[in-house]
C-alpha cells in the first residue's frame, strides 16, 4: 500500500524532527522538513504532498496562515495547523482559512493518526464535491449555449416562413405562377432546414441521457450505401462522389437511420468543406465481423490547432469562412459511432483534404 506523504512546515527544527520520528513510526512518508513560508511553497510544488503540517508561528515574511492561503490558491492539498498557543486573533484568522485540523502541542500519537486520516478522508470528500459541482456547471453552460444556438438557428427559417406566407396571402393572385413555385419552395426549405436541426439536436440530447436506442434491422450496405451516394452525386454538380467498395452485397444488421445521420453528415461536410469541387471518396472495406468506412475529400482540411475540439458541440474551426454551418453534425457522428461499439478517426491536413475513417463491428446486440 501507498504511504501517505506529509510535509512538515516548522521553524522549531527539534520539535520538526521529533515530529518527523513520529509520522514515520505511524507509517507515513515524510517529504521534507522546511523552516519557511517561501520553501514550504517550493516543496509543495516538488513533492506532491497529501497532506501539509504547518506551524502557526513561522517567522519570515510570511507566517503559517498566510503560507496556508497562498497554497490553497493553486493546491487542493489539505493543511492542519500545528500550534502549541495562539492567541483569539491568530485562531480567527486561521479558522478563515478553513484547516483540515488542529494539534496542538505537544503532539499524542492517536491524535496526529486521527487528525491526519480525518484530513485525508475530508479532502477526498471534498474533491468528489467539487468535481460534480464542475461537472454540473459544465453541463448547464452546454444547456445554456445549446438554447441560443437554437434559437438563433431558428430565427432565420422562421423569418423566411413568415415572409413568404405573408406575402403569398396578401399578394397571392397578383404574384405569377413560377415565383409563387419559388417562394413556396423556401418555405419547404426552411421547414426542413428547422426539422433536420430539431431532429439532430434531439439525436444529441438522448444520447446525452442514455436514452438513444438502437433499432436493429438487417438490409444490404452497398445498396443503401449506392443510393445515398447516388443522390448526393445528383444534388453537386462539382463534385464528382464515388463509391469504392470491396464486396458486391453485404448484409449487416445495424440502426439504419442512424447509419445515414453519419453518412449524411459526413458526406455533407466533405462537399461543402471542399467549395472548390473535386473528387469525394466513399470507400467501404469489410470482413465478416467489422465495416470500416472512409469519407475523403480534397477540401479545405482541418487546422492542427483545432482537431482536439473536433467533435465538441458547437465549436467550427476557423478556416469555415462563409461555409455555413452550426456544429453539431460531428458530435453527432461520434456519439451515433460510439452507440455502436465503434471508433472514428481523422486524417487531415489543411489546403490539402481531410479523410474520416468509421470502423464498427457488422452486427449489433439490441
Ligand atoms: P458544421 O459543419 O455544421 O460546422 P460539424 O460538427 O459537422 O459542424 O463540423 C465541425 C467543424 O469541423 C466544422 O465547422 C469544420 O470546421 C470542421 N470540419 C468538419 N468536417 C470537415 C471537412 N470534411 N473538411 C474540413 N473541415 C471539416
């Protein structure tokens, strides 16, 4: 078993070393003895240790309470005051401080192993509090951002909606047949733009809770993988998207609508990520337990300094320029990926194409 590690901050170097002799008689490891507020700093940095002694009265420019105030600044280590008097101001402005303990001098055994093992237990208690807390801010900012987005994004297709019904029920019979065409195709879009924004932002928000569920159905990968690419090659004139495969048909047995959330994200971000056109490579490798799919585009590319947010919610990497989008398609990929046992990786470099390989095993449990 690991020792606990203490550092002794004392000024007093018989009453220190006589202390020394105790902790190591109790099986503690002892990390140093120093006389000042300045080394006890210094040493704290270098040991690590689990828990600080320190004397009240150190003399210096700093004394123990502040020494314990400036490493509670940076340090999440527990400091019990060592005191053998101090008078109603010393104490007030140590308890401020709020120690992990008091022993007072001269020192019993029981009580440095007690003080010691309540101080640990305390701040382990502590840190655990603390995480979740972090955790839970963590979570609102993301709830909070995700509201404004969200409504930032549904400002623009509403406005559309509401602009061009207004105009068709005012000016309906005056306005000719194919701009009414037209107008009633921006509605159909933004109508759609809105829905397939809700749906991932649902997508996003069950799989946060754990409440995504797969819904397993077998059916043959090429083909639905040709129709996808297909109607994507239809849609992009620049672009020229093909598919490269090594089977004729595979069967599979996987969540089919959350097979083309992945393809439809990654295969929308290869086209606009690459404004320019070109060629867009679905290749698809499988044997008989895993599919390996690969998204490759010679767009844009991903800057170094943005791959580690990657896959966060809402983050977009500065390179985009006026490329739309909002942030979500990819932690959606992830999350859909994951859900299914896989990983995704990226390969990219920036001006010259990025490449997203997805690797999942063929068949899922329910
Ligand atoms: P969106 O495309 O809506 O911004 P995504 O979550 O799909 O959101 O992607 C996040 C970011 O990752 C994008 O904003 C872009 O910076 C970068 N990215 C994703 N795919 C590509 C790609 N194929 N080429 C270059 N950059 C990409």
């Amino acid at each position: 078993m690991n020792k606990d590690k203490i550092l002794i901050v004392e000024d007093e170097l018989i009453a220190a070393e006589s202390l020394s002799l105790d902790l190591n008689k109790l099986g503690y490891e002892v990390m140093g003895i120093v006389t000042s507020g300045e080394k006890a700093i210094e040493k704290t940095i270098a040991t690590n240790p689990d828990v600080i002694l320190m004397d009240i009265h150190l003399k210096g420019k700093m004394d123990g309470i502040h020494t314990a105030e400036k490493i509670m600044e940076t340090f999440h280590i527990p400091i019990i005051y060592l005191t053998a008097y101090a008078d109603v101001e010393t104490i007030e402005r140590a308890k401020a401080t709020n120690p992990y303990g008091y022993l007072v001098k001269p020192y019993k055994l029981v009580d440095i192993r007690t003080t010691i093992s309540m101080a640990i237990a305390k701040a382990e208690e502590d840190k655990k509090i603390k995480q979740s807390l972090e955790i839970e801010k963590k979570l609102n900012e993301i709830k909070t951002k995700t509201l404004a987005r969200t409504s930032h994004d549904l400002r623009n297709p509403l406005t559309n909606i509401l602009g061009y019904t207004e105009l068709l029920k005012e000016y309906g019979e005056k306005i000719p047949e194919e701009k009414k065409e037209k107008y009633f195709n921006f509605i159909i879009n933004s109508v759609t733009e809105m829905n397939d924004s809700l749906e991932e932002l649902l997508l996003i928000s069950k799989a946060d809770e754990g409440k995504l569920k797969l819904y397993l159905e077998e059916f043959d990968l090429i083909s639905f993988l040709q129709e996808i690419v297909e109607m994507y090659q239809n849609i992009n004139e620049n672009h020229h998207v093909k598919l490269i495969t090594n089977a004729e048909g595979y069967l599979v047995f996987l969540d089919k609508t959350i097979f083309r959330h992945i393809l439809n994200n990654l295969l929308s971000n290869a086209i606009k990520y690459s404004p320019q056109g070109g060629e867009i490579k679905v290749e698809l490798k499988c044997n008989d337990c895993e599919i390996m799919l690969r998204v490759e585009d010679q767009g844009i590319g991903i800057p170094e300094s943005y791959k580690d947010k990657l896959f966060t919610l809402f983050e977009r990497a500065d390179n985009v320029g006026s490329i739309k989008g909002n942030g979500l398609g990819l932690s959606i990929v992830k999350k859909a990926v994951e859900l299914q046992n896989g990983i995704i990786t990226v390969e990219s470099k920036e001006g010259k194409g990025s490449k997203f390989v997805i690797t999942i095993p063929q068949q899922q449990e329910e």
